[in-house]
C-alpha cells in the first residue's frame, strides 16, 4: 500500500508562516530531510541535500528539512538559525516539537501526487539523490503533475554575523575560521586584520587568497608554515601558506568519502566529515568525524591512512554509544577534537560525551571524563586538559590525573556558544558562534575573566578579479612614482547615489595614499589616483560603499621600474 505524505499541523516553521502541500507546494516533488543539530552526519546531510538540489533551483522541486531535537539545547532556535545560515543556499526548515522514532538523518522521497517513493536512512549521496529526484521530475511531467512554477523558500533573513567557528595562533597572528563568511581571517595580536584567505563563495577551489574557496572551515591547526584547514563540507583538508594566503589542497577529493582504511594519496583520497587535527612528527593526527576514525596524513607525501577508531554504531538519534576502551577494537564515537602532549592524544568525542586519552606508545584508548553534552574542542594548560562544551556554554577544566572536571569559564562570564579552544602561552582563544565573538583570557591572571579580541578591519564581503562578481582588472607593470588608476563604471544607477570608494594596500606597502572618497552619479567614471613609494608586489583592497551596502574587491599588484596598472570596476546594473 502507497504512503502518503502530509505535513502534520503541529511542525512550526523556522521564519516563515505556516506551510501546507496546498499553498504552494501542489505538483511538486519534495525531499523531506529529518536531521538534528547536534549531530554532524546530521549537519553533512543538509549540506549533502543543499548542493544537490542545486540544480533544480528552477524546477518544482523542493526540499524540506525537518529539524528533530533530541535534547533542550538543540530546542535552541537561535542555535539552529545559526547554523541554517550557513547553508550554501535557503532552505525551508520546519521543526518538529517531538521525537518520533526517526532515524536520524533520514530521508523520503515523495512524488507530485503526495506519494512517498524511497526511503533512506544516512548521508544521502549526491549523485544517487540527483538521479532519483529527476526521475520523480521527469514522471511529474511526463504525467501532466509537475507544478508550472518553482517554490522558493522564505530564505532567513541576511546575518551580519561571522560567526568564527575555528581559532588557531602561530605565536604572531590569530587565525579565526568564518562560518559565516566562509573565510578565514588572520588578525594581528591587536585584533586588526592582517589577511583574509577565500572568495567568500562557497566551493571548495584552491589558488591565491582572494579567488580560494571553502565549504565549511571548521577546524585549524598548525603545521610548520602552514595553517591547516579541515574543510568539512568539501571533505578536504586545505593548506594556506601563512606568509602569501595561498591555499592548497593537501587531502580530500572534494565530495563525501566513506573509506575507513585509506591508502590513496592526496586528492585521489576520500575523506568523510575532517575535523580537529594536531601536528606531530613531520604529520598529522586527524579527526575524521564521518567514520568515527583517527587518520594519519603526511602533508610531505600526500599519504593518508585510518589509524584507530571505526564505526560504533548506525546514523539513529542517540543510538550512537560512547566509544570503547582497549586496544585492538577501539572506537570513538564522532571524534572532533585534539590535542596532545609527550605520550598522549587527547580526543573529545561529541556523539560519545567523552573526553579520551589516546597511549601512543601502546595505542590504546581510554575514557577520562564521560560527563559531557557537547563537547567540541580541547587544549592543554599545564597539567590540566580544557575542553569546550558547546551545550552547555562552558569551558571546563579536567584533571588528568583522576579525570575530575570543574568549570573553568562558563555562561556567566559571557560564554554562549564556545565551539573552539586555541592557547598562546597563559592566554586561553576562545571563538565563540553563539556570541559572535573570539574571548580571550589570562590563565595565569588572579581572576578568570574574558576580553573579547577588538577586531578591526573585517570587510563586509570580499571578491576578487577572477571571480564571480563583476571586477574586471588588466594588471600591468607599475613604474616606480607614478599612479595607480582605477576606474569606476556605474552604470544603471540612480543619479546622485553616494559612494565612498577606499583603496588600501595589501602586503607590500606599495601606496603611500590609502583613502580616496567620491561620489559617483549614473554612469559616472570616477578615477581614484594613487602615488606609489615604489617596487613591490601586493594586492589592492578597494572598498565601495553604495547606498549603504559595502563590498570589497581585491586585486594582485605589482609595481617594477616601468609600465603602469589600470583596473576597471564595473557594477552590475540595478
């Protein structure tokens, strides 16, 4: 017997009113996503799902991801805002007020006619949910069912939020990850933004700063002179070259793997869900969440190989177990932090609760603390091993000894969401989602207290002359002395809109003038002039700001002893 879908009246919607299959979603094909916050096979089937449907952005198909708390945190609907934001696209989520024995992530497939087709219980494979939904599409047509016009989300309002998910510190520069921006930021120890690495787009391309790409940057660690990236959502493990930006890709084919041995070599290995990481002996210890699994990488060589942990269970709720203690038949369960020191790994396990210690010397795993509600990041302070517990808005101090944990820094010092721990000495790195924020705090002062990290210089948006927005530049040699001309095109805008137009150098020091004001008119050309000290190589930051709205542009510079470099800025019009 057919089952026919309906959508029950007691699912509330995420910003948006009330929504039944007879206002607007009549004659189309839907995929239903049942998905949870806090569970990362959860996050990589929405994302799955998002990049998937792409391509059916202007056919009668619709997704609809139904979010199923299983705990008082993830009823949060600030929480679930923020990490709905940083879907690639919109998507329409409805929440559903009680668990009812879902699997979890879980999927249906349902036809124009309301009838639910498949079934499916996992990540969903993009290539596989493409051809069954096309093939739903296809029938919808060919019997006459498909609706004329396509569903178009009520997309979440636009967030301002960066929303710094990962933090690392080489010693010099404090390195945030952006979920928000999809970026990741080098500050100066005075917050001040020294670099800023990704288009801003999503994808997962590699090359110099501003034309890179990322998914979702989730994790960073240190390796020699490179800051590592753990790209989950592109499955990659990315390197950026802390002196230029460039980025490359270490590991990772770019799409889901579900490998648990390993074997290949760069990107011709598949990674699933790469998450926090350490540095140690000439490589890397990496979480890789998707199978449960510890992996080793040598960046050197492009190797990649499972090292402990395997899968503890199936993808239902909280069906997930603690991992096991013991040696050959060790298991984590969502392994998604680390940190070591002399002889030990230090592992937080987010499905599992648990803090983990890792014997190198004989590879075996045992439980320190298994207290937890989420935690998701860990560092070590002397003879103490913090750890950040996401739901509970708490970082907490364990003793290694006897495995007790006290909280260290928890809501009242102005904790929401802590999702990674970086040190720099006595100073604790704390970026926090919920509050926006990077905190940091002396460890060795009287009183505990947190300082957010004054950043300075974030730009609004970046994009880059070979990239997807309306920047065209023709760089030439810059002769030493002379001036730099932008021009500026606005055509299709409205006379007498006011712009504000700031030109500062990136790198090199290469202009001695970093600020040029103007207002433009419709179809104006504006020439900005700019002296140059001299020879060098760098990139110029334009800034345009119009009517209200700032974008920011980036484009390489290099000036020798002759030639000259023009760049044309063209708007789009409207």
């Amino acid at each position: 017997m057919t089952e026919t879908f309906t959508i029950p009246p007691t699912w509330r919607w995420l910003d948006r009113p009330p929504l039944g299959l007879d206002t607007g979603l009549k004659g189309h094909v839907l995929v239903v996503l049942y998905w949870r916050l806090g569970c990362v096979h959860s996050r990589v089937a929405l994302h799955e799902l998002t990049m998937a449907l792409t391509e059916f952005a202007d056919e009668p198909v619709t997704a609809i991801c139904v979010h199923v708390a299983t705990c008082d945190e993830e009823r949060d609907e600030d929480r679930l805002r923020r990490w709905v934001q940083t879907s690639p696209a919109p998507v329409t989520v409805a929440i559903q007020p009680q668990v009812s024995g879902e699997r979890l992530p879980s999927m249906l497939l349902v036809d124009a006619e309301c009838a639910v087709r498949v079934r499916a219980v996992g990540v969903p494979r993009r290539s596989s949910m493409r051809a069954a939904v096309q093939a739903l599409l296809t029938e919808a047509r060919r019997a006459g069912l498909a609706a004329k016009v396509p569903f178009v989300p009520a997309a979440l309002p636009a967030s301002s939020a960066w929303l710094p998910i990962a933090v690392a510190c080489d010693g010099e520069r404090i390195w945030v990850a952006s979920a928000g921006r999809r970026q990741v930021l080098g500050f100066e120890q005075d917050g001040s933004v020294a670099m800023v690495v990704g288009s801003g787009e999503p994808g997962a391309e590699d090359g110099e700063a501003a034309l890179a790409s990322f998914s979702l940057p989730s994790s960073l660690g240190i390796h020699d002179e490179y800051l590592v990236v753990a790209d989950s959502h592109s499955h990659t493990l990315r390197a950026i070259d802390r002196s230029t930006g460039e980025v490359r890709t270490w590991c990772g084919t770019g799409r889901l793997g579900h490998d648990e041995m390993g074997g290949s070599y760069g990107r011709d290995q598949a990674l699933s869900s790469p998450a926090g990481m350490v540095s140690r002996d000439g490589g890397l210890f990496v979480c890789q969440a998707g199978t449960n699994q510890l992996w080793q990488i040598d960046p050197m060589t492009g190797s990649a190989m499972a090292w402990l942990g395997g899968e503890v269970a199936d993808y239902g709720g909280d069906s997930f177990s603690a991992g096991q203690d013991g040696a050959a038949g060790e298991s984590f369960s969502e392994p998604i932090g680390l940190a070591d020191d002399e002889d030990t790994l230090w592992v937080v396990e987010g499905r599992g609760h648990t803090l983990s210690a890792v014997d190198l010397a004989h590879v075996q795993r045992r439980t320190v603390y298994a207290g937890f509600r989420r935690p998701v990041a860990v560092v070590l302070h002397g003879d103490r091993v913090l750890v950040a517990d996401a739901f509970q808005a708490t970082v907490f101090a364990v003793t290694a000894s006897d495995g007790q944990a006290v909280p260290l820094l928890g809501p009242d010092h102005g904790l929401v969401e802590p999702v990674s721990l970086a040190m720099h000495g006595d100073r604790l790195l704390i970026a926090d989602m919920g509050a926006d924020a990077v905190f940091v705090c002396d460890l060795a002062a009287d009183q505990v207290k947190l300082s957010r990290l004054p950043v300075t210089g974030i730009p609004e948006r970046v994009v880059s002359a070979a990239g997807p927005a309306a920047l065209v530049a023709q760089a030439q040699e810059l002769r030493e002395h002379s001036d730099v001309s932008i021009r500026i095109d606005t055509p299709g805008h409205d006379d007498g809109l006011e712009a504000v137009v700031d030109v500062v150098d990136e790198g090199t020091q290469l202009l001695a003038c970093d600020r040029h004001e103007a207002t433009l008119v419709k179809g104006s050309m504006v020439t900005v002039l700019l002296p140059v000290e001299g020879p060098g190589v760098g990139a110029l930051r334009i800034r345009l700001r119009l009517g209200g709205v700032t974008t920011h542009y980036v484009m390489p510079a290099t000036a020798t002893a002759s030639g000259e470099l023009e760049a044309t800025l063209v708007l789009p019009t409207g």
